[in-house]
C-alpha cells in the first residue's frame, strides 16, 4: 500500500523545492501532495524532479501554486472562496481553481483536493475548542455557544451553498477535460463548506462526474470532538465516492499531528482505504523527521 507526504510538512522552511523534495525521500516517502503554500518557481522545479523519475506527485492541494499576487505567508486555500456571494470573487476562486488543475495535469497527478468556501458567519471553531478544553462541552456557554452557531448557518448556508454548486459545475467539466479527479474535503471550521449533510448533497448533484469525496481524518475526529457529527459516520455514508484521504492525529482538537501520534486508531480505516485510494500524511511542522518515518511503518501495518 503506497503512502505520499504532503509537502505542508516542510514547505515553509524552503524556498527551493530540491532541498524540500530531499528531505521528503529520506523519511521514506517517494511520492508527495503539493500543498498550497508553493511558489511558481518551487512547482517548476518540482516538474523537473517529476520528469527525471526522482518523484511522483499524486495530488495537489488548491490553490496550487500560490496566484499571483499573494504573500507566501498569505496563501490559504480559502483565500478566494467558491461561494462567495461576490461573484468576481467567486469567479476568481474558479479561475485559480482552473490553474490548479493544469498544473495538476501537467505534473501526471491524479487529484486536485478542495475547499469550497464558507458560509459568512462568525466561526466558533476556535471559542469552542477553547471551552472544551477548559471544561469539556456540556457547559452552558459552550451549548450556548454551538447553538447559535447552528441556527445561523442553517438559516444562510443554502444561499453560500448554492454558490459553491455553482462555482463546481464550472470546474467538474473541466477537471474531466484534464483527466483530473476532484476531491471535496471535509473541513475542520464549523462555518467551511461542506458540512456532513452539504457532503451528501453535493455528492448527489455531481454524480457520475470528476467530483469525489476526500476524507480528512483530523477534520472528522474534531468534529466529532465537538459534538457535531461522529467520525464513522463520514466514512460510513460517503465512503463509496472516496477519492482519497488526509491521514494525520489528533490530540484532544489539534490536529496535523503525525499518524502515529495521537488518538486515532487507523487501522478502523482498513476497510474503507483501498489500493486505488490515494493516501495522503498530511502532518504538520509539529511531527519530527523520525515520527513520520515511524508513521509510515505504522500506517502499513495498521492498513
């Protein structure tokens, strides 16, 4: 079973992509994600890599490499928002959507991973984990606090959600045209889209075209933390249109931890990633070289 490294690992302490790459291959992976953090210059030199066989790219993370115009320390994968209600704001998340899945293609890979915007309210994520790791979530402020955040996105997330279809009915064809997979991500901001429910639906409405679901095993483990939907369940309803997979750990609601570290137990995910998966670490500068080296040794056993 093959596992690629996402390059969100230690994208940010280079600007040369062979330095970047080198250290990847001597933990023991040979096959990488592009995270969105990458310069013009850094994916150019990656392709070269590419066409000398020293590395395979299997996916890449929008928007990918930074647009133009964007600080490096800027660049986020929301920047521009696919349901925005600006629609050149919108239209232009779809044109750098679009670059992506170029690159994507040029570089051989096989999935582009999206965020697909948010609904415009104010994100409790952050207030809420604050006050379960205070007092744990059965408090009135925190139920307070998750109640509201409920009512108001209930109440705006079909205008947001319908921008976000919109925007993907524009990048589905073109994906196809590119021989590019797109992968919708489940998201760890309580306001992102989708939520459990907008996965289904956005499932549904692309049925039978290059769009996927892309499961984000941090993401899942806080949601559930937080009492907002379980994790199993993300696998359990979605797991037929799975295109791949963000392994990383939790500890408590931080996430980005390597595999191995954590509580997760990866190998409940033995019967939903299959060889054709695409598996992904996407740990963050927090794991140590020798911790994802032994994350890769775990994940092949525990998968």
């Amino acid at each position: 079973m093959d596992f690629a490294l996402s390059t969100s690992w230690n994208a940010y302490r280079y600007t040369k992509a062979k330095e970047l790459i080198f250290e990847i291959k001597e933990i023991g992976f040979n096959k990488v994600e592009l995270s969105f953090n990458l310069t013009t210059s850094m994916v150019k030199d990656i392709a070269s890599l590419v066409r000398a066989g020293e590395i395979e790219v299997v996916s890449l993370h929008n928007f990918c490499p930074i647009p133009l115009g964007i600080k490096r320390e800027l660049a986020l994968p929301d920047y521009y928002s696919m349901a925005s209600p600006d629609q050149m704001a919108r239209k232009k998340a779809v044109q750098q959507t679009k670059k992506t899945i170029e690159t994507a293609g040029s570089l051989g890979a096989k999935a582009v991973v999206l965020h697909c915007g948010r609904v415009e309210i104010p994100d409790p994520t952050r207030e809420m984990i604050n006050l379960w790791k205070k007092d744990g979530r059965q408090t009135n402020r925190f139920l307070r606090l998750k109640d509201t955040a409920l009512r108001q996105r209930k109440l705006l997330a079909p205008f947001f959600l319908d921008n976000t279809l919109k925007s993907l009915d524009e990048l589905a064809g073109y994906a196809e045209n590119h021989g590019i997979k797109l992968g919708i991500e489940n998201r760890f901001y309580f306001r992102e889209i989708p939520s459990f429910e907008e996965i289904g639906r956005i499932l549904r409405e692309f049925r039978g075209s290059a769009i996927h679901y892309w499961h984000d095993t941090g993401h899942a483990q806080i949601m559930e933390n937080l009492g907002f939907a379980r994790h199993s369940d993300f696998l359990l309803q979605y797991s037929k249109h799975l295109l791949g997979a963000h392994l990383h750990n939790v500890i408590g609601c931080a996430d980005h931890q390597a595999p191995l570290k954590g509580e997760i137990d990866f190998s409940l995910f033995k019967k939903y990633l299959k060889k054709c998966t695409l598996k992904i670490v996407e740990a963050h500068r927090q794991a140590s070289a020798a911790e994802l080296k032994a994350s890769l040794n775990y994940l092949k056993g525990a998968l």
